[in-house]
C-alpha cells in the first residue's frame, strides 16, 4: 500500500487537473470578496471573512471540486490504456482504488492548506481588521480539516463514480448538488448534525460562540462513520472494468465484373 501511495504522489506531477484545484480554491476566496462590497451593513473583520470563505467552500466549491479531481485520477488508468497492465500484477481493483482515494485525501489537506493561505492574504490585501497569529492559526485548521472531513463526506459519491466507465463527471455534479444540499440543511440544526456536509462544520466547531449554533459532536462524527463505510462497501465491491475498444471492420471491396 505503501508503494502505491508513492506511486500516485508521482502521479500527480502530471495531472494538471490539480492546478484547476488550485484556481477554484482562489474563485472561492474571490466570491466571497465580492460579497464584502454588498452595503448591507455587515462589520467584515478577519473571522468573518474566513467563516464565509470555508461556507463557500462547504456549499459551491469544495465537494464538486475534490469529486472532479478523484475521479479524473481514477479514470486515468482507464484512459490511459494502462488498466489492463496494473491488473495483471497481483493487486486487486480495491486496493489500487484505496490507494488512489488516501491520495486524494492528502490532497484535500493540500487545498485546505492553499485556501486558507489564499484566505490570509485576501485579508491582507482588503485590510480587514481582527488578524493575529492566533486568528491565523484558527483559520488554517478550521479550513484545512474541513476540506479533509469535506472530502470524506463526499467518498461515497467518489467510490460509486469509479464504478462507471468515465464518471467522474457525474460524480462531481452529484457532489455539487450533495453539497449545496448542505446549505438547507443547516437550516436545522438536528439536520445539519448528521448531513454529512453540514456534520464537516460541527467537527471544526464553526460558528460555535453563536448561541443559536448547538452541534452534537457525537452524531457528526456518526455521520462521518457512515460515509466512511458506505464508501468501503462500494470499494470491495468495485471492479476494473478495462475499456475495450471496438475492432475497426474493413469494408470489403467489390471486384467489378467483366472487362
């Protein structure tokens, strides 16, 4: 498991599917700017800002996001040709899968990292008031383990695309409406305890000094849980289906009769 974890790391220089990442992590900064210039007299300070950049996060951007990228770099193998010839050694479909999803998630920690880094310097640059180094440090946790706990609400979705030739289109459209679902499910708060996407929120505690705002840490991590074995089960039960290309029929040709 080892070897094939350093196996997709190296991988991964090659993908430049993982700079488009990179850029969503920037849109989702970047949209919430642009609602700071909304005159609806909102006080914007630093903690502010960051909340409503992990809500972006959590409701448009990430879950699509990290569903687009898992899935291009498990449907590269197939893409690529290269199936076949990783299945003839002794490793099962499953494990080859494992070992692709544990990358994904230290590449979710990734784009944590490089969102609250965006974050900061978005806040830097608006002038915002309330940074410290403490403040600094909250946000980077907060993003960053919410990306990952994102990213573990989102591996069903992940683990059923893999099993259809090509899909990591659809899974990523079913993640962006799996976690825009998130946002009226935090509407109610027994809800929003067990939504996965919402339950991301409670394990980072976001929002937790607003008395209206009571998470049940217990029930978010049940729901994690949950995601996490149904995302096993579609793992075991997966297979490698090898894409098999249609032979191209030679079209007979007519000999002309007579002279």
């Amino acid at each position: 498991m080892v070897r094939m974890v350093k196996t997709e790391i190296w991988k991964l220089k090659r993908y430049h599917m993982i700079w488009a990442g990179v850029f969503l992590m920037l849109l989702s900064v970047v949209l919430t700017i642009f609602s700071t210039t909304a005159k609806d007299g909102t006080v914007w300070t630093f903690s502010h800002f960051a909340e409503q950049v992990i809500k972006n996060n959590v409701t448009t951007i990430f879950p699509m996001c990290i569903a687009l990228i898992a899935g291009y770099i498990i449907a590269r193998e197939g893409k690529d040709d290269t199936l076949k010839s990783i299945l003839t050694i002794p490793v099962s479909y499953s494990s080859l899968l494992w070992g692709k999803l544990f990358v994904c998630a230290l590449l979710s920690v990734f784009l944590g990292l490089v969102s609250a880094t965006f974050t900061v310097i978005a806040v830097l640059v608006m002038g915002f008031p309330g940074i410290s180094p403490a403040a600094i440090w909250q946000t980077f946790i907060q993003i960053t383990f919410n990306c990952l706990f994102l990213y573990i609400a989102v591996m069903p979705v992940i683990a059923f695309a893999a099993r259809i030739p090509n899909g990591h289109m659809t899974g990523a459209i079913i993640a962006f409406v799996y976690g825009y679902g998130g946002m009226f499910a935090s509407g109610n708060m027994t809800l929003a305890n067990i939504y996965p996407v919402a339950a991301s929120l409670g394990l980072i505690s976001y929002r937790s000094y607003d008395a209206a705002v009571h998470w049940n840490v217990f029930l978010c991590l049940l729901s994690m849980i949950a995601v996490l074995a149904i995302s096993a089960a579609f793992v075991f039960t997966a297979k490698g289906n090898v894409p098999v290309r249609a032979a191209k029929k030679h079209k007979k040709t007519i000999t002309k009769k007579g002279w």
